[in-house]
C-alpha cells in the first residue's frame, strides 16, 4: 500500500462512481480498507486574520458535500455524491472526499422560486464503526467558507475525525454556496477613502449581488445546517465555531438544542455584544500586552528598550507624511510602488497581533520602519489584505454585521476618547455605521441577542492575547451556561484549536462530553513564540 503526500485518500468496495444514499439498501459499516493522511504545515496566519468577527475594513467587504464512502449518516439521503478534493487554496494539498449540492430556499420562511445551492461536505472518520454524531466546524468572517478553514486546520481536528465524520457546510453567501461577493476598488482595500467612496461602493455592492442581501443572517443560515442533518440523518451535531462562528454555533444550539450533542466555541463572541465599537480599543489593549512582554523580556527589552514610543513616532510620522516604497510585491514579486501611511501601519499592527507567531515580530518591525526600512512592515499589510479579500464573502459578511452589530450600537454607550486613542481611531466604526446606513437588515430572531440558557455541554477556548476576542467574552457568554467549561492560553491570539495540546482536549471534551476527570493545566503551558531580535530570529 502506499500514500500519497498531497492527499487523504480512501480506498474502498465498490458502490459505483456516483452514489445516492438510500436508493439502495447499504451495509451499516461501509467497507473502507485503508486510510492515509498526510497534512502540510498549517498556513499560520491566513486563517486568523478572517477568523475575527468582523473585517477591518468594513468598506470592503469551501465546504462542498464531502459525503465519504464511510459516512455514519443513516440510509437515507436523496443527495447525489460524487468523488473530490478539498483544499485550502491553490498551493495547498488536497484532501478526497465525497461531494454534493444541498439546495434550500432563498426564504426558508416562505418557499418560493429563488433558491440557493449549496455546498456541503463529509470527510468521512477514520474508524470502520464511525459514531453517528458528526464534527461541524463552523468558519468566521463573517463570511469565510468553512471548506478553506477546515482544509487549512484539519490537523487540529484529526483526533476527532478518528471516530467521527466531519460535516461542513460553505454558510450561504460564503465559498461555493451562493457567494455573495463585490469587486472591491484599491483605494478602498487600502484604506484610502472618504464616506462619498464608501456608501458608492456599498452600493455598488448591492446592486451586483445575486440574491436579495436580507436572508443571509444567522438566523437564517442555522436553518439550512439543520435541514442537512436531517437530509442526511445524523444524529445530534458536535459543533466547532470559531471568531463568528461561535455566534452561529450558540445560536443553532439555542434554536435546535435537541440536534445538538456538544459545543466548542472559540475566540468567543457572546450573544449579547454588539461588535464593532470595541474592535479598536481591544486590539490597542492586545498592542499594549506586546510592548509589555517585551519590556519584561532581557533580550526584548535590551534590544527594543524604546519600542513603544518608537510607535507612537511612526504612527505620527506617517499620518502626516505617508512615504511610497519601491518594492517587490510580497505575493507576486513584480516590483512596484507602494503607498503606506498611517492607515496601512494600523491593519498590517492589527492582523499581525491575531497569532502569537507573528505578535513576535512586531518589535523588530516597528523598530526597523522607524528606522526608515518600511519594507517589511509594507509587505505584511499587502499580504493580509490580499488574504483577506480572497477569503472573505464581503455581500454576506455585510449582511451579518448590518442586521446583527450596528443596530444596536448606542452611540451615548461609546467610549469615544478611548477609541479615537487607539492606534487603530475610529476607522473601523466610522465605515461599518456608513456601510449600514444604506445596506438593508434581513431577518433576526427575537431572542438572538440573549445569552444562551443551556444544559448542553460547552467548551470555550480564549487567548489572553486575542485582540478581538477577549477572554472576558467567553465569561460574558457563559453566564447562562450550566454545564459548560472555559479555557484560557497565556499569550496566545485569535484560535486556540491549533496550538498545544488543545487538539487533544478537543477530541477528550468531545467523545466525553466533559472535561472533568481530565487535567488541562497543558494549556497553561502552551508554546508562544519568542520575539524576533533580528530577522534570523529570536535569541537562542
């Protein structure tokens, strides 16, 4: 037998090239004769910079059906399958699977001639006897599709696919389910815009969309993951949400509670916050935390002994004199000119401080831009807006934000001073209440906003160092939670699924519903990567 180091690959009895479960009896265990995986290296930071609620420019703006051979779905599904591969991009390795439309109705509430397709996915277990309740992780964004993230951190979740299924499911409007995606100007993904731009795009937008905007929430999307549970029998689901895709896990639980096993929850939002108005004070105080660090560290705060003030030199400096760079492009490597002023400096600092791997190296890039070397700090804000573009549904995430954030934003309630403070201003804010000034609001469920009363058991996962998703969401979304578990990683960012020993606890909290008998103090312990001294890396 042999693998292939790109790919999953199943090989199994033959049921035919393209399967449709229940028009046939079946074994109740398929007949999978072997399974090899082979994972590359996780992409460290792409999957962090969609995975945190809400984009940072709101001007702007992959689960097909998998349904494995091995299934443990019941016999009945009128889905048709076919062979395919996922994959988290174009340079990434595939992972086989099994394929298929799932098609719902643009209104679930009033079925008419508009519909949607789709796109859902089983990765089947690894185990001959899979469990019936699958895994479902659920992206962020909003409006990354959950086919990229899960391809990019399968191996976080490979303990728990050994005895069950994975089922995705691409949220409506995001990856291949009816992509509710805009053509975005350059001025704008830079940051260079006025409110006359931004409501011209917005608008824009809306009139290129496919599909009427308003039914493309989250109480209008945990109606199509339950449809596919029943569609395809499953037992009750083990949900993973991440950054918004918590919100959407809590509140399937809250709507379908008897369809749902488990709940893991990570980089928490909690129901009763309105996201937005905290996005930049949040990410100051995760900035702050850096600085901290580095005093605190001998060799950081040797080498960097005047790192804050050294930023705050920068930030004022570009803000009244942006500086153009000739440089390589950091994607394509053409040479070109490049604009960076203070707006650029704040979302290449924001995204940076997403994961503890590249929280490190913002001392010695500050201290090089103020140097007057801003290539590299260039280069990370062209590569996370190109990431983020390609990543994120713009149509759909603005449908999230501009029924479920922005109407309950109370201007009276803001902290205006602290905001305009933070390195980041009121940027953020000033372009999401334009956005939604004219975008329509779809439906939301009367009792959306209202922390979640349960029994179901929850895991909830923070990093102190999270400049979106403080731990603190986690306790605030816990408050009606009685059965429910939080954990926190010391110097740790956005996503905690992939750091440490969490995978394991993941799989444990999973197949036992419960943390209890089970020693947690690894997360204490988790690796955060030391700060770079130098381009070589850190101290030895």
């Amino acid at each position: 037998m042999t693998s292939n180091v790109a790919d999953i690959d199943l090989e199994v009895g033959r049921r035919g090239d393209v399967s449709v479960l229940g028009l046939s009896s079946m074994p109740k265990n398929p007949l999978p004769v072997r399974c090899f995986t082979c994972f590359r290296q996780l992409a460290k930071i792409a999957p962090l910079i969609v995975n945190d609620g809400f984009c940072m420019f709101r001007t702007i703006g992959v689960w097909l059906l998998l349904l494995g051979v091995q299934s443990a779905a019941q016999d009945v599904s009128l889905l048709e399958l076919t062979e395919c591969r996922i994959n988290a991009g174009p340079a990434f390795p595939g992972i086989k699977a099994r394929c298929g439309t799932f098609v719902r109705p643009l209104d679930p509430t009033d079925p008419g001639p508009e519909s949607l397709e789709l796109n859902v996915a089983v990765v089947p277990a690894l185990s001959l006897e899979p469990e019936s309740d699958p895994f479902v992780p659920i992206a962020g964004g909003p409006g990354q599709a959950s086919v990229s993230f899960y391809a990019a951190w399968a191996a976080a979740f490979e303990r728990v696919r050994r005895d069950r299924d994975i089922l995705l499911l691409d949220q409506r409007g995001t990856g291949d389910s009816a992509a509710m995606t805009c053509d975005v100007d350059d001025e704008i993904i830079q940051g260079q815009y006025s409110t006359e731009q931004t409501l011209r795009a917005t608008r824009e937008c809306l009139e290129a969309l496919p599909f009427d905007p308003r039914f493309f929430t989250t109480s209008v999307a945990v109606t199509d993951l339950e449809a596919l549970r029943a569609a395809l029998g499953y037992g009750p689901l083990n949900l993973y949400g991440i950054s918004y895709g918590s919100r959407v896990a809590q509140h399937f639980a809250r709507r379908y509670p008897a369809s749902t096993r488990t709940v893991i929850v990570d980089g928490v939002v909690p129901p009763q916050l309105a996201l937005g108005p905290e996005i930049a004070t949040e990410s100051q105080l995760a900035l702050d935390r850096v600085f901290d660090r580095c005093a605190d560290d001998p060799n950081c705060g040797e080498r960097f002994a005047t790192i804050r003030q050294d930023f705050l030199d920068l930030r004022q400096r570009l803000a009244l004199l942006p500086v153009t760079i000739n440089m390589p492009n950091a994607l394509t490597g053409r040479p070109e000119a490049v604009d960076f002023g203070s707006d650029q400096l704040g979302v290449a600092i924001r995204l940076l401080l997403y994961s503890s791997r590249t929280a490190a190296l913002l001392p010695l890039l500050i201290s090089e831009a103020a140097d007057g070397n801003y290539a590299p700090l260039a280069a990370q804000f062209q590569m996370a807006t190109a990431t983020l573009m390609d990543s994120i549904s713009m149509g759909m995430h603005n449908a999230v934000v501009c029924t479920e954030d922005t109407p309950f934003i109370v201007d009276a309630n803001l902290d205006h001073d602290a905001i305009a403070a933070s390195y980041l201003g009121p940027l953020q804010l000033e372009a999401l209440q334009t956005i939604c000034s004219v975008w329509p609001a779809g439906p939301i469920d009367d009792d959306f906003r209202v922390p979640l009363t349960t029994d179901i058991p929850f895991l909830l996962l923070s990093g102190d160092a999270d400049p979106i998703t403080p731990p603190r969401y986690a306790s605030m979304a816990a408050v009606n939670l009685h059965n429910a578990r939080l954990l926190t990683g010391p110097n740790q960012g956005h996503g905690l699924a992939i750091v440490g020993c969490v995978p394991r606890l993941i799989s444990e909290f999973v197949a036992a519903m419960s943390l209890q008998d089970v020693d947690t103090t690894c997360v204490e312990d988790s690796f955060a990567m030391p700060f770079f001294l130098d381009f070589s890396g850190p101290a030895p």
